[in-house]
C-alpha cells in the first residue's frame, strides 16, 4: 500500500495532480482543501494517501493533513460514500466544519456540498457522530459556534494558516462578530 508520497508538483489540474518522485509520476486525486494548499510546480511537496484498487482501476487520494486523510477513510466506511463523494466533501468543509456539523447535527450545512441530498446528509449525521473532531487530533476548541466562525475559519485557511492557527485566532474574537469584522481582528491576531 502506498502510505505517503513526497516529490516534486509536476503538474496541477483540478482535482488532480502529478508528483514526481524519482522520475515516477504518480497521479493524486486531492480535495480542494489540500489542492489550494501545496506548493507551485516544481516545488517539492509531501502528501499522506490512501490507495484503492479496483477491478478497473487503481486510485491514488492524496492530503496534506493526517486529520484529513482519516476523515476521508471514516467516509468511505459509510454506505452509499465513495471516493468521489468523500473528496467533494472534504473539499466543500474543513475537518473542522464537518465536526461541527456532526456535532451539532446540522443537515442543512452538508446539503450545501454538491452531490449531498438531505438523505445523504442524515445517514452522514448519523454515522459519523462521536467519530470525529477530538477522535481525529483536532485541537480542542477548533468547533465553531456559527456559520459566520465558520466562514472566518475558512477564509484564514484560503489565505495559508492552518486549522490549528485558525482555531487559536478565532478563540481571541468576541462571539458575535461579524465575518469581514472577524477575519481583519484575526488577522491582526495572527500578525
């Protein structure tokens, strides 16, 4: 099984992307997430997989984060979940968001990942409650309380801060805050 691979950004095509390692290309299927994260082409870069084999094919998912990559194994483990689904997931939430979902029960936040019906959505609240957040390394505190943290947290993971720097400035912001307000106070946070 490939475990993990670390080599140079050849080429990168949404979803997918080539890594070189030792004159090898190994094409990667990535969630958004990881894909706005990695490094330009060639750069040198290292991403966690999981592989699947096939009757018809063989399957490369990539990640930055072990969290992600265990989140993605815990929704392959669901009925009616596969790979596809389990990257358009990871690429419309964070592991953060899901959490916060799951743990909320918020059917409506996952409906709004293209391919995720209200169906979908209950059997993912259902199976994935109490599998994940802390089970998964999360720092503690990281689950948001609304959809504007949500959108806080989001916007400090575009712009290159890690879910764990993102959690910390979002603990220094006042509850009811604003999304613009919130992401320029964290900001000055984190700066």
């Amino acid at each position: 099984m490939i475990g993990r691979l670390t080599g140079i950004v050849a080429e990168k095509t949404p979803p997918r992307v080539l890594i070189d390692v030792g004159g090898v290309g190994y094409e990667v299927d990535v969630p958004m997430s990881t894909f706005y994260n990695l490094p330009g082409l060639g750069e040198r870069a290292t991403l966690l997989t999981h592989f699947v084999v096939r009757e018809d094919a063989q399957l490369l998912y990539g990640f930055l984060s072990a969290e992600e990559r265990a989140t993605f194994r815990e929704l392959l483990k669901i009925s009616g979940i596969g790979p596809r689904t389990a990257l358009a997931i990871l690429s419309g939430l964070s592991v953060a968001d899901l959490a916060a979902a799951v743990s909320r029960q918020e059917g409506g936040r996952l409906q709004k990942v293209p391919g995720i019906g209200k169906k979908t959505a209950e059997r993912l609240l259902l199976e994935l409650k109490g599998k994940l957040g802390p089970d998964l390394g999360l720092p503690a505190g990281s689950v948001v309380v609304n959809d504007s943290q949500a959108d806080i947290v989001q916007a400090l993971m575009a712009l290159g801060y890690g879910e764990k720097d993102a959690a910390a400035a979002l603990k220094k912001l006042p509850p009811d805050v604003g999304v613009s307000e919130g992401i320029k106070l964290a900001l000055k946070a984190l700066g």
